[in-house]
C-alpha cells in the first residue's frame, strides 16, 4: 500500500516539480541492459516449418519471434488486460499508479497493480528485484527510457520474446509450441488466453500442475477481453469450455542428425534454412524406427536418403532409427558413415564400360571361375550362369563378369567416375585400388552413394547434393547420357521385392562381404532414394541380404514420397538399341585379356587347407572350394556329409580331432586336406 503511494509521488514529483530539463536528462543517462538475448538455434524446413531447436545457454527454450507472426487477438487480449493505455503512455502510466494506490489505501491491500507492459519489459530485460521501491523505480526509469529508444511494436518485441510460460519455457512461440503444439499465429481465443494469463504467475497457473488456477486465470483474461470488444460475448462462452492442455509438448526433433552437422558447420548461425520436406521427414523417421523394429531388438540401425536429382535438394535424411536409441548407437549419423558399398557400384562399372565401348548391354560375357592374377572372385551364391548378356549379368548382379569389365577399364577408372559423381570413396590401408573395389572394396557414405545415383538418373550428369537452401552447385559428367540411360533401363527391368508395389522403379541392392551391410539406392523420373540398414560398430548381420531387409523399405518409402511414380526417360537419341545379333561383332561377346579360366581347373579346397589347425570352438566348420564343376560332393574320414551341392561355400557340423576332408566335383575330379579341429 505504501509502496504505491510512495511510487505515485515519487513519480508526481519528477513529474512536476523538478525542471523539466532535469528530468530529462536523469531519463537519457538511463544505463539501459543489453536489449538483445540469444535465442534458440532453430533448423527450418523448405517452407520455414520448426525441425529442430536448441535450448539456449542456461537451458530455456526461447524462440525468436516476430510480433507480426503472433495472433492477432493475443495481442489485443495482452494489452486489454495487462496494460489497456500501452499505447498512449510513454512508460508509465500515471492514472493506473494513482488509482492503484488509491484502492491500497482504502481497502487495505493491494487489490490492482500499476506495473505498464514497458515496465514488465525493463523487469524481464534486467531480471532485478520489484519488491522494493527502489527496484520498482529502477523499472519505471528504464520503462521510460525504453519508451524513448524504441517504438512501441518493438517494446512488445522484447516482451513477447522474454516473458516467461512455465518450467524453462520463454517467448510466446515457444510457449505456444510447448503448450499446444502450433505457431502463435494459429491461437484460438481460449488458448491465446491462458498464454496472456500465465507471465503473471507461470509456475502456479501452469495447466498440467495446477489447472484450476490457470482455468480461473484464463477466465478472467477472457472477461477483461470481452469487456474490452476484443472478442465477443459467444466466443467468449466457448472459450471458457476449451480443455486445458494436460501436458507440454516436446519441442520438434527432426532430422536431428543433418540438424547437428548444419549447427557445426556454422556455429555461429541462429537459424539454418534447409531444403528438407517437414512432412515427408517424419513421414520418413517413422518408416525407419519401424524398419529397425522389424528386425528385433538387436542393434541394428538405418539410413535413409531422399533427394531430387532435378535440383539436387534433399528432402528427407533420416540417420538413424531413433536418435536417443543408445542399443542402436541411434546418436550416429548413418547417412555420413563409411560402409562397404557391396554391389551397388556395380552399376557404375557397367556404364563406364559402354561408354569405353568395351560392352553394350546385349553383349554376352562369361560367368564363371576366373582368375586376376592372384585375385578369384565368386558370385555370392557360390554358382555361375556360363555365358549371359550384360543386362542379366547386372541384373543378377553376378561378381565375375563386373571383376572382368573392371580389369580392362582399371580400378583407378572406377576411382575417377567416383570422384566425378561427388563422392569421396576411402581405400583400406595405403594400398591402390585394386579390383575388389568393384565388390564393394572401398568406404563409401549413403550419401555420397545417393549422389551417384541421382547423377546416373541424371542422364549421366553429377548433381551436387545439398541440405541448405539456396546454396546452388552445378556437377560435370560421370557418364555419356547413353550410358546412364541404359543402366537405369536395366535396373528398371527388376522385379520389386515380394509384397511390394508392382512399380516401375530403376533400383539395386547390395549386400557387403560378411553380412555387414545392406542397402536398395533406386530412382524414378525425380526423385532418388537410398536405404542403407546393418549395426553401426560393422559387426555382421548374419543372413541379412540387401534385396531382403533394404528393397522392402526402399519401395515403401517411396511409396511416402509419393502416390504414383514419375516416369524414366526415354533413350537418348545416339543410344544404340540392338539385339545381341545386331551388335557389331567386336560387341557381340567380350572376352577379357587378363583373365585365366579356371572352369577346367580341378576343385580346391581353399579353406581349411591342408595341415591346417582350426579352432571352431564348438561352431560349424566353415569350408570353401574354389575351382572344379558344380555340384560337389563332401566327405569326412570317407562318409558322405553334403551331396551334390551347387555351393562352394558349406559349414560342416564336425566334432574335434582329427579328420580327412573331400571334395569331389561333377566331373569326379577330387580334392582332399588333413586337418586338426578344437
């Protein structure tokens, strides 16, 4: 009561009875504090939508807001009922003090305040004490300061950027998020209401703690606004019925991984504009924790790239199946790790291969055992095909014919069209590339593999991939359009996976050597999509194939993407479509100059070999034949164990001790080693 008394004559006096010009000048040598605070780095998406914020500092979520994009009833409910002279006052307002004081003195108590919405800014900007009345001076003087440096719409900035909501909640956007979800410029009356009434007292009128204060708050918010003809009696009536919100609200974690990597790359930026989709975003990280559930409990994780090859913006990148999964060592962006790409350079290959004219896709190459000098390759099923055209050879994708291609054109070739796709492939050890590259022998990210693709759905053009928007690159070529175009003719020719939509879709899986990763990258006539899925510390996912685990969520995400697929191109006018017969006669059959058949070559055993000590602890011998004809025929000590097998690769259920292995092939050619097992 004294207190108000006092701060009305306080005010009355420098008012009147000291000069004018006094008063000015105890006004203008006014200290003011830092009128700009941090606020939360925000990641937005291509339409400005909210992916992800940061907490500022001391942990508060404060986003930065513009009065203009805050509803505009809120802010016709705020002055109504905080401060209904705002903008006729220069700071303080002389009438709501004497009247304040007046009520005090009669009825003994503070029944109303005084305090403008320019004195509840100075408090909030300074964070000092108003219990007092030199604090409650201090507020008037850099009220009235602040009435002189800044216009009003900016002091309502600073309010609506400060004003505290509960727990570690400032700013009415943030409030706006955290208690309904949405942008200040979406409020309905009763939610703009309760965030009117919660500033005043946000730890007692917050909704999910004490809903019957902040029903009553709101109430009288809403009472003071229909009195005012800020809103009318009906609205009014059925604001005072609208459920309080029972919980707050996560802030947004989208794209949590690339929203890290913008804020390292520029850590100095407040806000990261991207050319992410917010919606297919999510629509995306829900497809991938569903992926990672499918296959249990262990700590299996994913990638998940999507991009337009048109302009090179992606639009969704997922690098994980849960951010804050520690099982799934979910922290680790997948999209940048290097793995083992598997076959899925094999398409690069074979277009590097039509461009040198060492092949067309009708051209028939042999599938079967060969030898690079030290260097065997097998197909991944342990059998060959004989002779086949290009075309079924990446189809199947068979090891031995791409080995072939990639030993006429040199591993450092296939480097080279790498590094004009964009990518950054890394060898192991200090080696030069050799022809397991082809394989699969090198570290590649899902995104640099996205953007090889998305330049060979590009006609051969490379397409700088990019997360930022505006940011513009132009790439030169990887391939001749003719190329591009008739590997992606041939990728479209395969079957989608079983109980996938029967889509026209250019796509290829992989699947590295020890079941370590597998991956479906594939394209349409825009958009290209790469899924990558195996344990982030590399360990092996036993049985895992790319065609099994990655293709079913390569179709369903595009089917996220998009209801109906854009359709491929058509031939490029110089591309060469001729049967096998048709084909000049050098194309007609490729024979490659390193290679040594080893079709006539008897069977070996590879592993164990002979004289060998193996320690299988209990487990299955693991057994590898190289050389001979399929099928094969296994013994132990003289019995049958496996007959008339296709594989060259068994696992054979032997105790320990000593024994004899056999293996004799369909020509009855016979090999045999003297091993110890433990």
């Amino acid at each position: 009561m004294r207190r108000h008394l006092f701060l009305a004559l306080a005010v009355a006096l420098f008012a009147l009875g000291f000069a004018r010009d006094r008063f000015d000048a105890w006004v203008a040598e006014t200290v003011l504090p830092p009128l700009a605070v941090e606020t939360s780095v925000e990641v937005l998406d291509r339409k400005g939508a909210l992916l992800r914020a940061y907490t500022v500092a001391d942990g508060r979520w404060r986003l930065a807001v513009d009065p203009g994009a805050v509803d505009p009833v809120f802010r016709r409910m705020l002055v109504a009922y905080e401060d209904k002279r705002f903008y006729r006052h220069a700071g303080v307002d002389l009438l709501a003090m004497v009247r304040a004081a007046g009520q005090a003195i009669g009825q003994g108590r503070i029944v109303s305040g005084a305090s403008t919405l320019s004195m509840q800014t100075a408090r909030l900007l300074e964070d000092g004490p108003t219990g007092t009345g030199a604090g409650k001076l201090r507020q008037i003087r850099v009220a009235l300061a602040l009435e002189r440096r800044l216009d009003k719409g900016e002091i309502l900035a600073l309010y609506l950027d400060r004003a505290p909501y509960g727990g570690n909640i400032e700013g009415v956007r943030a409030a706006a998020r955290a208690w309904f979800g949405k942008p200040p410029a979406r409020l309905t009356p009763a939610e703009a209401a309760l965030l009117v009434a919660l500033p005043q007292s946000p730890e007692m009128r917050r909704p999910d703690r004490h809903p019957e204060a902040a029903r009553e708050a709101r109430a009288r918010v809403l009472a003071r606004a229909e009195a005012a003809g800020v809103i009318a009696a009906e609205a009014a009536r059925a604001a005072l019925g609208e459920a309080l919100p029972e919980a707050r609200r996560d802030m947004p974690i989208m794209a949590a991984h690339l929203s890290d990597r913008l804020r390292q790359e520029s850590p100095g930026a407040g806000l990261h504009l991207t050319t992410l989709d917010a919606s297919l975003q999510a629509r995306l990280e829900t497809l991938a924790a569903q992926a990672v559930r499918d296959h249990g409990e262990g700590a299996l994780s994913i990638a998940l790239l999507v991009a337009d090859h048109a302009s090179g913006e992606v639009l969704a990148s997922v690098g994980s199946g849960g951010y804050d999964v520690d099982a799934r060592s979910g922290f680790v962006d997948m999209t940048m790790a290097l793995r083992s790409p598997g076959s899925t350079l094999k398409p690069l290959v074979y277009a590097l291969a039509f461009d040198e004219g060492l092949a067309h896709p009708q051209t028939m190459i042999d599938d079967r055992p060969m030898r690079f000098g030290g260097y065997a390759p097998e197909n991944f099923d342990g059998t060959y095909r004989g002779p086949v055209t290009v075309a079924e050879a990446l189809r199947f994708s068979l090891n031995i014919p791409v080995v072939a291609l990639t030993a006429e054109l040199g591993p450092a070739r296939l480097m080279a069209g790498l590094a004009r796709a964009g990518a950054a492939p890394v060898l192991p050890g200090t080696a030069p590339p050799g022809l397991a590259v082809a394989l699969g022998g090198v570290g590649i990210s899902p995104r640099d593999l996205t953007a090889l693709y998305a330049g060979l759905a590009r006609g051969g053009e490379a397409v700088v991939l990019r997360e930022r928007a505006g940011e513009v690159e132009t790439g030169g070529r990887i391939v001749s359009p003719e190329a591009a175009w008739q590997v992606g003719h041939i990728l479209a020719g395969m079957p989608p996976p079983p109980n996938a939509a029967r889509q026209r879709l250019a796509y290829k899986t992989g699947t590295s050597y020890g079941h370590r990763d597998t991956w479906a990258v594939g394209f349409d006539g825009r958009h290209v999509v790469t899924v990558w899925m195996g344990r982030p510390d590399g360990t092996p996912v036993p049985g895992a194939f790319g065609g099994d685990v990655a293709a079913p969520v390569l179709f369903e995400a595009f089917a996220r993407v998009k209801s109906v697929l854009d359709p491929l191109p058509p031939p490029p006018p110089g591309t060469l479509l001729l049967s096998t017969t048709g084909l000049p006669l050098p194309l007609r059959e490729f024979r490659p100059r390193g290679a040594v058949f080893a079709a006539a070559d008897k069977p070996e055993l590879a592993f164990p070999p002979d004289g060998a000590l193996v320690e299988t602890g209990g487990a299955p011998l693991a057994l590898r034949i190289e050389g001979g004809q399929p099928p094969f025929t296994l013994l132990a000590n003289g019995a049958p164990i496996l007959v008339a097998t296709p594989a060259r690769t068994a696992s054979l259920p032997l105790g320990p001790g000593h024994v004899t292995l056999s293996v004799i092939d369909a020509k009855g050619r016979a090999a045999r080693a003297e091993v110890e097992l433990r």
